[in-house]
C-alpha cells in the first residue's frame, strides 16, 4: 500500500494555504500538437470547459483528440494560492486540483458529448483520488462556465450516478463548481504525453457507458 501523508487527502484551508506569488508563471504559447495559441486569442463563437479526472496528462490527451476541440491546457484550479507550481500542487497545500481547460467549437462539439467523456474516461466515484494517484490534486470536478453548463453537468451526474449504481458502484464524489481562475502549468506538462509517447497516462474508466440524454 502508498503511504499518502494525511494533509495531502484533506483539503487545506484558504487560512492555511501556500501564498503563492503575484505574477503567471511561465508556460508554452502554442499547443504542441493543434499549433495553435495556448492562451488565445480564440476565435469567435468558442466556449470553455474544464474539468479535473486524475492526472491531467492523460486526461488532456483525450480532450485534444475530439473533434471540434480547437485547443486545450492543462493547469491548476479550484485552489486557493494564485500562480502556483507543481511543485506546491503536488504538497496538498494550495487546495488545487489538476484541471484540463477546453476550447472547444459548440457547432462541432456540444458540452453534453464533452461531458459524456468526462465520465466515460475515468471512476468519478474515488474521492481525493483517482487510481494510484493520491492526493486533492487528483479529485473528480466539472467546473462550469455558465448556468446551462451546470445544470448539464448536474443532470449528467445523476443520469451516471443511477448507471454506477447498477454496475454495483458507490457515490460520486465529483464536484461541481463555478470555474474560477485557470492557472497554466509548465512548458514541460502541455501536451506531455505527445512529447513523451511512452509516458504514464494515469486515467481510466469504470467501463460504464453514459449516453447523456437518456435515462437507460
């Protein structure tokens, strides 16, 4: 068994959080793979979404590759420290959690479909973890950009929760919450398994199917 140091499964408070610092810092420019600009400018008409399901290496990998994703990013959010590194992340003391930002296309792509990979891709069922991966880093969230992306996102949950349950699964522990500032990682951590084939990916699924808008 890993031995997980208990501050690091509990969320610490504003109170007690790391200070961080007061500038960005620094990250790629292009995405590795789309060749497009990590910060933006995006254009007209696209939307956001972000979610954290584990280690954000494998997670941004399967975002990038739907179609009508024009780019992602990996970062840190829902925390407390501003500008935090990964290294402060990794200590469970900045209430961060490693989180994927999505600019994706609505024409091409709705939120459902992303929201269906969302739960598809990984056991949202496994609290401050997820697989050997422990720590408040890796908890489960859907942090939303508007009204509409909550309730999408809420109902999807219970849709999935009703499906886990019949697989004899437990309850979710995802979070849903506003999306508050998204803090890029480092260079090396975008797009890092495009840059490292043979790199631990780190997110799996409970094999459960959720069509979103259905109640099966």
């Amino acid at each position: 068994m890993f031995f997980v140091p208990r501050k690091k499964l509990e969320m610490v408070t504003a109170d007690d959080a790391l200070p961080g610092r007061e500038h960005a810092i620094p990250t790629a420019s292009q995405h590795y793979v789309l060749n497009r600009p990590l910060k933006g400018p995006f254009p007209e008409g696209m939307e956001l979404a972000t979610f954290g399901m584990g280690c954000f290496w494998g997670v941004e990998r399967k975002f990038w590759t739907i179609d009508g994703v024009w780019v992602t990013a990996v970062g840190y959010g829902a925390g407390y420290t501003p500008n935090p590194t990964y290294e402060e992340v990794c200590t469970g003391q900045t209430g961060h959690n490693e989180i994927v930002q999505v600019v994706y296309d609505p024409k091409l792509v709705s939120y459902e479909s992303l929201l269906q990979a969302f739960w598809e891709g990984h056991d949202p069922t496994q609290g401050m973890r997820q697989g050997n991966d422990r720590g408040t880093q890796y908890r489960s969230g859907i942090y939303t950009h508007s009204e509409a992306q909550t309730q999408a996102a809420e109902a999807s949950k219970a849709l999935f929760q009703h499906r886990l349950r019949r697989k004899g699964y437990g309850i979710i522990t995802t979070e849903i919450l506003p999306a508050g500032p998204f803090y890029y990682a480092e260079d090396y951590h975008q797009q890092y398994l495009a840059k490292n084939p043979g790199g631990y990916c780190g997110i799996g699924g409970t094999g459960v199917t959720c069509p979103i808008g259905t109640d099966a």
